[in-house]
C-alpha cells in the first residue's frame, strides 16, 4: 500500500496544475481516488461526507456481480463440454470458461474506459466512475461466443450515444449496457440469437459440432413448455443462455448483497418480481384449456426462472439514475416491468427474450412515472390544505 | 461638379447585386447554421427513410432542391396577388404541380430509383422544409432572393441526406453508391455488416450525432430548439 501512495505522491507534481502533463490531470485523478480516499475536505461551512462516495457504490454493485460472474464462468465450461458429451473436472469447467469469458470482459473494460478517458481529458471534468458497473455488465448479458470486435463496438455505442453525448454518468436516461446489448440485437442479430449460447470450438479426439440444438428454455416455451427443464435447473443455472444470467441463485446473492449495502432498492426487485408473477397467474386464467402444452399454462414462478429475468430485475433495473425515484413510484416502474416482460414472452415468439427492451422501455418512462407520483401528491396536499 | 457624378453612383448602390451579401447569405445559411433539418429541425421523416444507400438520397435531394427552388421562385412571383385566406391551398398546388413534374421525369429517366424511393418523391409536397420556407422566406421576400433560399435548403437538406446514407450505406452494406468498398477478406476474417444501419434509428443516431458535432463546433446554436 505504502509502495503505491509513494509511486502516486511521485508523479503528482506532474500532473497538477503547471505541471508537465496538467492536461491529464482528469485521468490521473481517476487513478488516484480509485486507489486512495480522495483526502479532500470541504472549506465551506459545515457539510457531512459520507464515506461511501460513487466509487465505492459502484465497486459494491461490482462485488455483488461477482457471483453470477463466477458462476458463469463455470456454466460456460460445464456447456461446452457438455456439447460434447464429455465429463471433465470442476477445474476444467472453470479454466475454459475464464479462457472464454476474460478476453471479452478485458475488452468490454479496455475501450468503455478508453473513451471515458478520451472524454474526460478532452472535457477537462473527472472520469465517471459509471462504467466500472456497465464494463461488467455487458460481458455478463452477452452470449459467450460474440466476436470480440463487436463487444468493443457496443462498448463504444453505449458510452458515447448511452452516456457522453447525454453529458456523461448519472445524466443518461436509458441503462448503458442494456443499450449496448440492444445495439448488438439490432446490429448483428445473427450473434445474439439462435445457436450460438455455447461455445462449441473443437476440442481435439471428438468429432467437430456444427449442429447442436442451443434453444434455450425461452424457445422451448413458445413451442411447449413441458419440455422446458427443470424448475432446479433453472434455479442453479445449469443451462444455456448469456454468460452471467443463468443461474437465478447466483442473482439472489447479489440481491442480497445489494439491498443489505443499501445501493440496490428493494422495492424495485420485489415489484418485478410480484409484476410478473401477477401477470403470469392472470395468463393461467385465460390459457385454452384443450391445450395444455400451450405457454399460456406456463407456472407463473417459471418466469422468474426463465433467461434474464432475475438478472434483469436486479442489477439492471435497480439502476439508480435510470429507475423512478419516488418511492410509490418504484413500484409502479417495477410492477409495470415484471407485467410487460410476461406480456412480450407470451404473446411475441419473435422475440424470446423481453427483459432487454422491457427494461430501456421502463427507463424512457420512468420520468413520466415520477412526474404523476409528485403531481399526485402535490394535488393530495392541496385538497387536504383546502379543507 | 462633383455631386452631378455621386448622385447615379447612390441610386445605382441602392439596386442589390445578384449576389449580394444577403443574397448569399439567403443561399448558404441553410447549409449550415440554418440548416433545415439539424437546426430547423423540418424534413426529419424522410431523411430517416430514404439514406439506406447513397444514390436514392442524392436523387431525393435533387428532387427537392428543385421543388423548393422553383416553388419559392413562383410564389414569389405571385406573392402579392395571392388572397391571405387561401394562400396555403395555393402554395400547396404550385408544389404538387412541381413533385408531379419530379415523379414523372423519375419515372421516365430513372425507373429503378423512383421504384426505390416509392412514395416518397410524392411525400415531398408534405415535406415541412418545401412549406416552411415557403410561408417563412418566399411569402415575403423578392423572386431571386427567394429562388436563392430554396436552392439552399434544398441543398443543405441534401448535405444531411448524403451524410446519414452515407455512414448508413458503407456501414450497413459495405458498399458506396453500390461499389463493394469492404474487401472480401475482411468479411472471411470476421466482420460483418451492421444491421442496425439498414433500420430507420439508425438514421436517427447519426442525425444526433450530427447535430451533437454542429451544436459543439457553434455553441451560438446550442440554444436554439
């Protein structure tokens, strides 16, 4: 630790004001409050400071993602061998997933930060602490098999049109990587849907897959849901689908993680939860009954399970600067997006997995939610002042 | 002595030249710090549905730089005898006369790009630049001058136009005004076309941005919409 503060305390003269590379100062800055406290204090009148600053809720969310990171990892090891009907080690499991899965993390982080930097040093403010939250996050909603160039582009697209050009973090209105990965779908369909949620690259002695059925659960359900796997399955994860969002356990811990820090709100993943579930049941309701492989008849705990869901309702849409900020409002955003995610799945098979465009879609709308929370509560004031 | 040879030289200066200052002004402020479609923010729907590829917008932008041009000429012409009240139906038939002439000489000369661009050669005698100008600039304004600003936004329409197809045509399909640019190996070592160029957002995101490099070249234009 003393190393690092000496070797910062080194080269700051550079880069303060007069120094030789003052320009980048913004960069420099980034580092050194990345490493170290910013010893800053206030010189105004009385102020508290909370120890906890954006950097360290940000790192939080980081901690919180490292399950569902881990775990995918494994999974996509344990896929891939499974392609090809090997059996192997948990260790085996694990190397060829991290084989797989860091370059695209590494890449994610390399350029998002990359034009953070450009930008902060150009604009002269700080670098926004936001992308070490999106940098993860886009590897972790991706499928594993997705060229690295295009990871690269859609790191750029979502910081430049999500983020910079809106004035940078905490000013955009739609989640970052969520746009990223909904740049990808638009862009190049052919990398983010169909056969391509498992790495199938040769492995010597066996005989070259060029076939292998990758529908996920979510296809399945729109042909017959019967034949979906099992509930346990898709609890723990042991099936195909983005790196980070199979398993619904490893988002569980997150969430846990998240709402005993305070950073994630609660309300919002429950309201998610319950959206869905209300609308899944209602679904039940009207499901033919001479049909009973119809995905109507689907259990309504099956969305939960199914894709991104849980993924989506706790790291993505408890976004605190695209999520509605009033407390009733909260619910109202959550419920809405659990209802809609069950509404697109059922009735769109073209589109098997809604939890992206669900949640861009409740991050356009959430200003207009908060916008009648306060009206309402402004107009409640006013009657009961008149009475 | 000396005023019987100043005073010609007054009336003379009063005559405004052919391309006076104003005059040119009237020409090339749509190009840029008036442009029709990133400031004045008029004509964005077909600028979102024909830059798919190069050649249709060039001929849409022509198409309209000869409508806006030559209504604004004739309703300049006739400005001062249209009645107030109905001043709009016949603005609207002098350009439906103007895209009709358009459509048909597409049609005759150059039927594969009229197919292309469908309804919207027709669509421009909706088009918001055409009326805009009409009821804005030549309603008001002499014949040349009002001829000078309908070529120019028809022109800085077409400026956007060709840029947005442009990044839309190399990006989505490889290719400028059909020439493959994207040699064959680059599509055998991994790269592939950009679908989301051949969807209308694209054309959105590429406006912004536009728009985003304009307003922060001219910050005198940042508060203007």
């Amino acid at each position: 630790m003393k190393v690092l503060r000496n070797l910062v305390d080194k080269v700051k003269p550079n880069f303060v004001k007069g120094g030789k590379l003052e320009k980048w100062y913004p960069a420099f800055e980034a580092m050194e409050t990345f490493l170290f406290s910013p010893g800053e204090v206030t010189t105004h009148k009385v102020h508290v400071r909370d120890a906890v600053d954006l950097k360290r809720t940000m790192i939080t969310v980081v901690i919180a993602m490292v399950p569902t990171l881990l775990f995918g990892i494994w999974n996509t090891g344990y896929q891939h061998y499974l392609a090809y009907g090997m059996e192997m080690s948990h260790v085996d499991y694990f190397l060829f997933g991290l084989k797989k899965v860091l370059p695209i993390i590494v890449v994610s982080y390399s350029v998002g930060l990359g034009v953070e930097f450009v930008f902060a040093v150009v604009k002269g403010h700080p670098v926004s602490e936001g992308y070490l939250v999106t940098g993860m996050l886009i590897p972790l909603i991706l499928p594993v098999t997705i060229p690295l160039w295009m990871v690269a582009l859609a790191a750029i697209f979502c910081t430049l049109i999500g983020k910079e050009i809106f004035g940078g973090t905490g000013m955009n209105f739609m989640n970052p990587a969520l746009l990223a990965r909904a740049f990808l779908f638009f862009a190049f369909p052919a990398f983010m849907s169909g056969e391509i949620w498992t790495d199938l690259s040769p492995e010597s002695g066996q005989v070259i897959l060029d076939a292998y059925s990758g529908a996920t659960n979510l296809v399945i359900y729109d042909a017959n849901h019967l034949e979906m796997q099992s509930v346990s399955d898709m609890f723990w994860g042991f099936e195909q689908g983005s790196i980070g969002e199979t398993s619904v356990f490893a988002c569980l811990i997150g969430a846990f993680i998240l709402i005993l820090t305070g950073v994630g709100s609660w309300k919002i993943m429950l309201s998610v939860f319950i959206g869905a579930a209300v609308m899944g049941l209602l679904f039940n309701g009207i499901a033919p009954a001479d049909d009973p492989t119809h995905y109507l008849h689907t259990p309504f705990y099956y969305h939960w399970l199914m894709g991104g869901f849980a993924f989506g309702a706790i790291y993505m849409a408890t976004d605190p600067v695209t999520a509605a900020h009033t407390e009733r409002g909260k619910w109202v955003y959550g419920l809405m997006i659990g209802g809609l995610i069950v509404i697109i799945r059922a009735f769109n098979p073209a589109y098997p997995e809604a939890v992206m465009m669900v949640i861009l879609l409740m991050n356009v709308h959430a200003p207009l939610i908060d916008h009648i929370v306060v009206q309402n509560h402004i107009k409640k004031r006013l009657r009961r002042a008149a009475q | 002595m000396s005023t019987d040879t100043i005073a010609p030289v007054k009336t003379k200066e009063k005559k405004e030249g052919l391309f006076s200052k104003k005059n040119r002004k009237a020409l090339t402020d749509p190009l840029d710090d008036n442009n029709p479609i990133t400031v004045q923010v008029l004509g964005i729907c077909s600028a979102l549905a024909v830059t798919i590829q190069v050649k249709p917008a060039i001929i849409m932008a022509l198409g309209l730089t000869m409508v806006s041009a030559f209504a604004s000429l004739i309703i300049a012409l006739i400005r001062d005898s249209i009645p107030g009240r109905i001043r709009m139906i016949v603005q609207l038939i002098i350009v439906a006369l103007l895209v009709t002439l358009v459509d048909q000489v597409l049609k005759a000369f150059m039927y594969d790009v009229s197919k292309q661009l469908s309804v919207f050669v027709g669509l421009i005698i909706t088009n918001c630049i055409v009326m805009g100008r009409l009821e804005a600039f030549a309603m008001a304004q002499k014949p040349w001058p009002s001829f000078l600003d309908g070529v120019g936004n028809g022109l800085g329409y077409g400026i956007i136009l060709i840029t947005v197809a442009v990044v839309r045509e190399f990006f989505g399909a490889g290719s400028l005004l059909g020439y493959q640019l994207v040699p064959q190996w680059a599509y055998d070592h991994g790269y592939v076309n950009n679908g989301l160029m051949a969807l209308p957002p694209a054309a959105l995101f590429i406006i912004g941005m536009y728009i985003w490099w304009q307003r922060s070249r001219k910050p005198k234009l940042v508060n203007v919409s």
